[in-house]
C-alpha cells in the first residue's frame, strides 16, 4: 500500500518533508501547493507537483508557471495532507481538510486544539494509529521529548528543567530578528515548550525557559533532569549513544564546540541544505551529580522535525509499527545511530 501525500505549504518545513516523502517506497507525493510564483513553485511545476489556491491560478499563469490544479484538485487525490503552512494558518485549513476526508499532520506552529493530538515518533508513535489529525510538535520541543522519552525508557525521569535558547530567524528569513540583544521569550516565565512537552507526557513535570538571540542556525537547550534514584554518567551516557535520532558529540575529539561547528560538520559530511535531523548533544556537557543530570543540545530547527513528519504519515495510516518506520525513515534519510557512524560515512563518501 502506498500513502498519496499533499504538502501544503512547500516552505523550509514543506521542501523538506516533500523531499523525505519522495524516498519513502509506502508513500507517493501526489503534489505541493505554494501561493506565490517563486523559484520553489518553478521547482515544483517542473516535477509536475504544483497545485495553488483557487484564487491563485491566474497569478501563477501570468508568471508562466504552469500549475496542475488547484488545492482542492490535490485534496480529491490523497489519502493525507502534510500541512506546513505558516503558524496559525494550518487551523484555517482544517475544515477544508474535514470535507475532503483527508487525514492531517499539522506543524508546531499550530496550537495543540487544532489536532487535538501532539506527536513525537519516541514517545507516542502507537497512539496515533487510526486518528484523522495529528500535529508534529515544533523543533524546540521535539528536541526536547527526544531526549526525554529516550531518558524514561530507561530511567524514573522525576523533572525536567530546559532553557532554551532559540534562534532569531532561519537563515532565509530577512524579517525577524534580533540583529543585536538577547530578547526573553516570553519575560514572563515559563515559556510554551514545557506547555507543549506535556501535550504530549501531560504526567511529566517539565518546566522551560526562553530566549532570542542572533542566530539562525541552530536553537540550543540547557538542561537538567532530576531522576527517581541516582544515575552514572556511564549510563545516562550508554542509553544517549544508543538512542535514535541523537548524535552524541566528542566535542574535545573533534573540535566540534559549538553550533557552528555543528553546521559546518554536517557541510563536511554532505548533508544537502546541512540539515541534521538528529538531536547533537555535546558530550562533555553531560554531568551527572547523584540524581541530576545536566547537558547541553543543539536542535537544527530547519530538519529535526522531517522524520517525525515521515513517520507522522505512517502513524496516522497504519502503515507499520514505529522501528519499522524508524528503521525506513532512518535509511532513507541518511540518519546516524552514532558520530563514528557519520565519519565513516562521510570517509566513505568524500568526493563522491
Ligand atoms: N522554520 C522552522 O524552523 C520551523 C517551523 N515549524 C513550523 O512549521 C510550519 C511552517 O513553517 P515554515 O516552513 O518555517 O514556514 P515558511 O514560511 O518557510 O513556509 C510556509 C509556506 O506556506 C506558504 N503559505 C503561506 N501562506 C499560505 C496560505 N495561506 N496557504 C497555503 N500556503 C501558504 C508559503 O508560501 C510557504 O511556502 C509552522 O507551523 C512553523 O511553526 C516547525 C519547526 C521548525
Ligand atoms: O522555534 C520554533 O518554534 P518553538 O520555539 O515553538 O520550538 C520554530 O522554529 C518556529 O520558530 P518561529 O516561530 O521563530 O518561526
């Protein structure tokens, strides 16, 4: 079986869940909708993938770029849309979706009201078998419930205290900022990532902090996790290298400190658009004092959450089990179990 999936929304998020789905051999990108002519919808239209809004078409034949229909053409063809629309405008979309009868993954810039239903491959893949809505949480968080779901399936995970220290804009937006101060996010504490973390483990204690600084290449979190007893750090260290989707850094070893360090590796390693999907924790940030952990993570805003849409899909369909579509998703995407597994790879890749 073969799941016919719409993008709406062909932006940083949409590319590249587009891209993702087209590697998957249990899923068919039927088409990606996009509102203005860019050099994205000429992309898209020579694939033979475009669809606009109604209201749109004209627009897009003056600009010579041919469209394939229109999105509600698209939304007769598939089983399932992956909105990725900009924050907020996903809701606007959902009784579209409702009288086209189409399953929905939402993004996280859409409240958690709008599905009804928060998702993180690790921590609750099988609960989302059979909905017809479901919203990957955004990137902050699903770095944060990564590291959390990895931690309580092996240890009694009793808080979790985060600040997060999140990036201005993406490198192509030109529109936010800040260019220059560290902006709290809200001042009022806590922020939405713990609101958002327990949309998904409502029993956890989390608790999150925010700020904006002038970046925008990678978010980053401090951490400190309080357990039921008392931990090693050769353990909590043992379950992080053998979780997926985190990338355990030899920061002394390889030179490799800080977030730009991070981008410049995946570069080296023939990430295309550098995305690293997995959670990059820095190894020698990781401490353990009794029953406390403390560390350090970098989250790629752009990339993290394209697995989670790809097996979003499977979850919702009931394609298969949650390590089967960890395993596909995974392959598929070039995703490592460990940093010696990217070095081999791009040892074995270098000048190809
Ligand atoms: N950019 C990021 O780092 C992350 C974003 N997200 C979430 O993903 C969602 C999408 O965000 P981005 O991809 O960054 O946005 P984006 O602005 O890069 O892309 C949005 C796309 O939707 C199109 N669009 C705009 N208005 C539309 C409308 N009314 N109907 C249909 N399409 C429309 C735009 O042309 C663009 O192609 C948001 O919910 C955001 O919060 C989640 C994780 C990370
Ligand atoms: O950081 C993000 O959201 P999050 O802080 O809710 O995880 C996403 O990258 C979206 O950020 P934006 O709202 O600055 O586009």
């Amino acid at each position: 079986m073969s799941v016919k999936v719409a993008v709406n929304g062909f932006g940083t998020i949409g590319k590249r869940v587009a891209e993702a789905v087209l590697k998957q051999d249990d899923m068919t990108l039927v088409g990606v909708t996009k509102t203005k002519p860019d050099y994205l919808a000429m992309i898209a239209s020579r694939m033979g993938s475009l669809y606009v809004p109604e209201d749109r078409v004209e627009k897009f034949q003056k600009a010579g770029i041919e469209v394939q229909g229109t999105l509600k053409d698209l939304l007769e063809k598939v089983d399932l849309v992956v909105d990725a629309t900009p924050g907020g405008v996903g809701k606007e979309y959902k009784p579209l979706y409702e009288k086209f009868g189409v399953k929905a993954i939402f993004q996280g810039g859409e409240k958690h009201e709008v599905a009804g239903f928060s998702f993180s491959t690790l921590c609750n893949y099988e609960e989302a078998e059979g909905k017809q809505f479901a919203r990957v949480v955004s990137c902050n968080t699903t770095g944060l419930l990564r590291l959390i779901c990895a931690l309580r399936n092996h240890f009694k995970v009793k808080s979790v205290r985060a600040t997060i220290i999140r990036r201005g804009a993406d490198p192509a937006e030109t529109k936010k900022g800040p260019i220059n101060a560290i902006v709290p996010n809200p001042v009022t504490l806590p922020s939405h990532h713990g609101v958002d973390v327990r949309t998904v483990l409502p029993d956890l204690d989390v608790q999150t902090v925010a700020a904006v600084v002038p970046t925008t290449i990678m978010h980053s979190h401090v951490l400190n996790v309080r357990f039921e007893e008392p931990v090693t750090r050769e353990d909590v260290l043992k379950v992080l290298e053998e979780a997926p989707r985190i990338l355990v850094i030899p920061s002394e070893l390889s030179g490799v400190k800080d977030t730009a360090k991070i981008i410049e590796l995946a570069r080296d390693v023939g990430r295309k658009r550098y995305d690293l999907y997995e959670l990059a924790i820095y190894e020698e940030s990781v401490s353990v004092e009794g029953d406390e952990l403390f560390l350090m993570q970098a989250v790629h805003q752009e990339s993290i959450v394209t697995p989670e849409n790809v097996d979003a899909i499977r979850a919702l369909t009931g394609l298969v089990s949650k390590e089967e579509s960890l395993k596909k998703t995974d392959s598929t995407l070039g995703i490592v179990r460990s940093f010696s597994e990217l070095i081999e790879r791009a040892a074995s890749n270098y000048g190809k």
